[in-house]
C-alpha cells in the first residue's frame, strides 16, 4: 500500500476507535480482514498512526481546531511523525488517499504550539483528572504527562533459570536489544522511529526456547521488591498471566514455592504454557475453584505479592486508547477493589513475613492512600523501604538503584514514572508483619 491509502485506512480505524469504542486491536484487525490487500507493514503502520493520533489527542486536537479523526490522524503525521506539508501533500495526491489539505488544515499543521494551552491539553490527558494530576505531580504534572504521550521501549527479561544475562547477549543484540541501563539481567529495544514496526520479540527462539520474557522493567523492578529468595514460600495474590510470578521463580532459583493465585481461573491457565516455556518448576497454580487449598496457604507465607488490578495509568504509553476511555466510576470501582484485595491478601502473610502492593497506575487514589488505609486498620503491619527491598533483591544495575531510591522521594513506598526512570508507571510499597 501507499501511504495515501495507509492515511485513509488510519481514519478509518480511528473513527472505529473514538466513534464505536472499539479498542485500537481490535479496530485495526477489522480493518485488516476488510483490507485483504493490505500486508503486516500496512497494519504496522496504520496501527501505529492512529496510537500515535490517541497518545497526542487532546493537543492535536486543539492544534487542529477539531477531534475529527482526520485532524487527529493529519495531525499525528506532523507533530508526532514530523512529516512536512509537502510529505503530507503528495501522500494525499496518490490513489485512495483522503481528500486533498483544506486552506485551514495547512494553516494548523504549521502552526508552532499553543504554550497558552490547558495543562490537560499540553499533557494530553483527560481533564476530570486535572486534581489528581496535581496533587501526584504538582507544577511537573505536563512533562510527566508528556513523557506518558509517545512510544514507550521494549524490555525484556533474561529468565535466569535458562541463561545468563551473557549467553542471551547474541540473540538480544541480533534483535537489536541493548543492555538494560536499570537492570542487570535484562535488556531493551529502543522505541522505534514512529512509521517502523515495533520489534516482535516472540518470533525469535532465544524467546521460544524460554530464554527471555517481554517485561517492562517497572514490572521488574517492582517484582524485585519482593526480594523473594531460594527457599521461601510465596503467594502471588493477583498472578494474572504471571509475569511477577516468573520473575520471582526466578529470583528463587527454582528452590522454594511460589503459589500462583488469581481470582480469574481463565487468566491463571494462560500462565501454563509460560510456565512450560520458562522452566520454572516451583510454581503451584492455586486455582479458584479450590478455595481451600487457598486456605490452607493461611498465616504461612514469607511474601504476598499483591499486583492489584487498577486503571492502567502507567501504560498510557502502550495503551493511550484506555487514557481517553478511562472513567471517575472505574476508578472508584478499583479503589474498593484494591481496599478488599490487599486487606485479603494480608492474612497470608506469617509473623515476620512481607506483602508487597504494587499497581501499574500512578494515581495517589490507587497508591499511597490503599497503603495508608491499609496500614491504619492493620497495626500488625509496618512499611519498610521499598527502594532497599529492591535493591536487596542485587537485580538493579547502579543507575536502576539511584532512580528507584529517587523515585521513593525521602518516603518508603517507590513511584517510577516514564519521565523519571524511563519505565511504565509502577508504584511498590513494602510491609513488614510483626513477629
Ligand atoms: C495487574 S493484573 C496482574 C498482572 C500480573 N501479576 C502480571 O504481572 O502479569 C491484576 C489481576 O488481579 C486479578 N484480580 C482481580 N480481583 C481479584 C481478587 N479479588 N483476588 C485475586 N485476584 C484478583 C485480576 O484477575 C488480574 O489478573
């Protein structure tokens, strides 16, 4: 396809997206079985375009003058992309481009930005979450928004149990990894140009053979606060597809237990074939339809990993369509979620043992507040510094160890930011039982 073409499909997906709600995935896969002429780099492309015109909305939009889809995407080549008017002049000269740039249009594409803006509109992020902005980020609150609006890098976890961080160095740098700067046993693949297709880790064997695993190194880091080591027991409360519970298997050395949890049955056995493929045999699934022998895990657990469901903040750089989809009332509803998890997830814990909450949301409402009240109801808990569990763990490089401390702000609970360290936006607090 030509890039007239690509153009026209990306509003087309983004119409899909913003009109019907569909999320990016699935509007650009529809788009894809209409467009049965279109080939993987067609879809790369479109797919990348219209994440592009979402992560930008709100200050494409005002640039613009107008969310139509076709400013948003119009506007997505220029100020996300950095094509010129002549590029975009001649893609829309070419077969089924869209309509030829209106007088306007022009006009808007060269226009420098509004510093006048809203901050919601300069940061790109929804204006009912204006108070919350503030208060987490204060006077920081656009450019740590800002570094949440473009493309985020690839990270990837070397899986310990398999190899070390040097024999998967070949195959890394062959995908154009490079060493992690926060981690020791990881590495990264740089954002890539905006019109390039992203790295697909998954079709290398370093990947098929269980040598590595895709995993933002925020979720690293936060994994590492557990500090799980050979020997002990460990519930991961909320596994999810388990990625904390592989990166902790391995921290354990395949000595010890980890007993993998999750309320959702069917998101528990996509970790099988994870688990098969990472050679970690001292994991135990502990499905929900056997709450007793969830039960019997009782009082008995060195750490409980809490990996609380929350809004997702932090990967606005991966999903920017759940920015804009993102509600007051599904907030207030994982507040209380969380409130009811970790207050649960805390009886598992022995005397002197560890629970650890962690979110991929940046949010006060979902971090400290969860931890505070927890603590207030919980005397037998007293939180420990997140950022020396980390560091503990001996996975943080010198740099990883710096930002996490930096990212704990004098406190003992750690936020890692896009902005400040480079990762999605994680939050980990650390709590101690008394013995
Ligand atoms: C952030 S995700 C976990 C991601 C996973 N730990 C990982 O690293 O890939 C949160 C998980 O919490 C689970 N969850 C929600 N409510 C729960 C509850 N009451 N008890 C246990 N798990 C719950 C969800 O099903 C979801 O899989």
């Amino acid at each position: 396809m030509r890039d007239g073409g690509r153009i026209a499909a990306a509003i087309d997906v983004l119409g899909d997206v913003l009109n019907r709600h569909q999320p990016v995935k699935s509007a650009a896969r529809d788009w894809g079985k209409r467009a049965r002429y279109a080939g993987s780099k067609d879809r790369a492309w479109v797919s990348g375009l219209v994440l592009d015109a979402l992560r930008k909305k709100n200050s494409i939009a005002h640039a613009m003058g107008s969310d139509e889809p076709r400013a948003l995407v119009l506007g997505a080549l220029s100020f996300a992309w950095g094509w010129d008017i002549m590029k975009i002049d001649s893609a829309m000269d070419e077969e089924h481009a869209p309509s030829k740039l209106t007088l306007e249009e022009r006009e808007r594409l060269v226009m420098a930005p509004d510093v006048t803006a809203e901050p919601w509109v300069s940061g790109d992020y929804p204006d009912w979450m204006e108070p919350m902005m503030d208060r987490v980020f204060g006077e920081e609150k656009v450019v740590e928004a800002q570094a949440m609006a473009v493309r985020a890098d690839v990270d990837i976890r070397v899986n310990t149990l398999k190899v070390d961080a040097e024999k998967a160095g070949g195959p890394m740098r062959s995908a154009n990894a490079e060493s992690s700067p926060l981690l020791k046993n990881a590495y990264h693949i740089p954002a890539r140009d905006p019109s390039e297709r992203e790295a697909s880790l998954e079709s290398i064997p370093a990947y098929s053979k269980g040598w590595v695993e895709v995993q933002d190194a925020g979720s690293q880091i936060a994994a590492a606060a557990s500090n799980a080591k050979p020997g002990e027991q460990v519930l991961d409360f909320c596994a999810g597809g388990g990625g904390k519970t592989l990166a902790m298997a391995a921290m354990m050395e395949g000595k010890g237990q980890v007993h993998a949890y999750d309320i959702d049955g069917r998101r528990l056995s996509a970790l099988i074939p994870r688990l098969k493929r990472s050679g970690a045999h001292n994991v135990q699934l502990v499905h929900p339809k056997e709450p007793e022998a969830l039960e019997a895990l009782k009082g008995q657990m060195d750490v409980v990993f809490v990996d609380a469901p929350c809004t997702g903040t932090g990967t606005w750089r991966r999903r920017p369509d759940a920015k804009w989809r993102l509600k007051d009332k599904q907030l207030a509803k994982r507040i209380e979620e969380q409130t009811e998890i970790i207050a649960a997830a805390s009886a598992f814990v022995k005397p002197g043992g560890r629970l650890v909450y962690a979110t991929c949301s940046f949010l006060m409402e979902e971090d400290e507040d969860r931890v505070a009240g927890f603590l207030a109801e919980h005397p037998e808990f007293a939180e420990e510094s997140a950022a020396d569990a980390a560091i503990a763990s001996g996975l943080l490089t010198d740099e990883g160890a710096a930002k996490v401390k930096a990212g704990a702000k004098g406190g003992k609970s750690v936020r890692l930011t896009p902005r400040k360290a480079g990762t999605d936006g994680f939050f980990f607090a650390v709590m101690r039982k008394a013995r």
